[in-house]
C-alpha cells in the first residue's frame, strides 16, 4: 500500500491544479500498463470524516477535521510489486502530489496465509477475495 499523507493544503479542501493530474494520469498510466496497480484513490479532507474508537464493547463517533495533519492520508494506491526496493523506485518516479513537500509512505500488506493457518479461515478468505472482485466488476 502506498499511502499519500495530508498536506495543510489536502486538509483545506485545496484541488490539484490541471498540469498536477495530468502528470499522475500518466504516473497511474505507467502503473497500469506495468501491471503494477490494482487500485487509488485521493481522499476528501477529514473534516468530512469521522473515527469510531473501540473500548471493550464500547463505541464513540468522533467527527472531523483532525488536529495532526502529518497523521493524516490523503489518498492511496494499492500496487503489487516483487519487493520494497521496487516499490520505492515507483515512488520516486511519482510526481509530488502536491505543490508544498510532501511525503508517500510504503507499507507492506500481509496476507493471510501470513496470519494464520487455519484451512477454514484460508478457504473463506478466499471466498470472500472472489465476492469482491465479482462486486468490483459490476
């Protein structure tokens, strides 16, 4: 997963100017064409989200906007990619997503053989894997 973190200009609602999407439509075309992306998407500020925290059984709605915007993530890609190193080649070919500094986080995804080994549970991730990829071709 490569995440990109919220800028000030992100969490004030700020748009990409034309040159900037038409830079990371070719950035997302390469992906593509690379077999590299299954999926990305930029994210509206937090002050239209919400958190929900967990206490025991317990539940609490926090609306937006969040106070630490360095914590924050303003959109995403989802990449298969052989290794780390590669991912962060991508990356560095990547067009600042903004017009102040910014940052892109690499996280590693953990499958679920990684998890567990339960056939059980193995069989219906499975099973739910091809529910939502049916769903998404819809």
């Amino acid at each position: 997963m490569v995440i990109v973190k919220a800028t000030r200009e992100s969490e004030a609602g700020g748009m990409p100017n034309e040159q900037l999407l038409k830079d990371m439509m070719t950035f997302n075309e390469e992906l593509v064409k690379a077999g590299v992306m299954l999926a990305g998407e930029g994210l509206h500020p937090s002050s239209s989200g919400a958190r929900v925290r967990f206490s025991g059984k317990n539940r609490t709605v926090i609306d937006g906007p969040f106070a630490e915007t360095k914590e924050l993530i303003a959109g995403y890609w989802m990449w298969q990619v052989k290794s780390r190193e590669e991912a962060i080649e991508w990356v560095k070919r990547c067009p600042n997503p903004f017009e102040s500094d910014s940052e892109i986080e690499i996280r590693q995804v953990f499958e679920t053989p990684e998890l567990t080994e339960n056939d059980e549970i193995l069989r219906k991730e499975e099973e739910l894997r091809a529910k939502t990829a049916k769903n998404a071709a819809h």
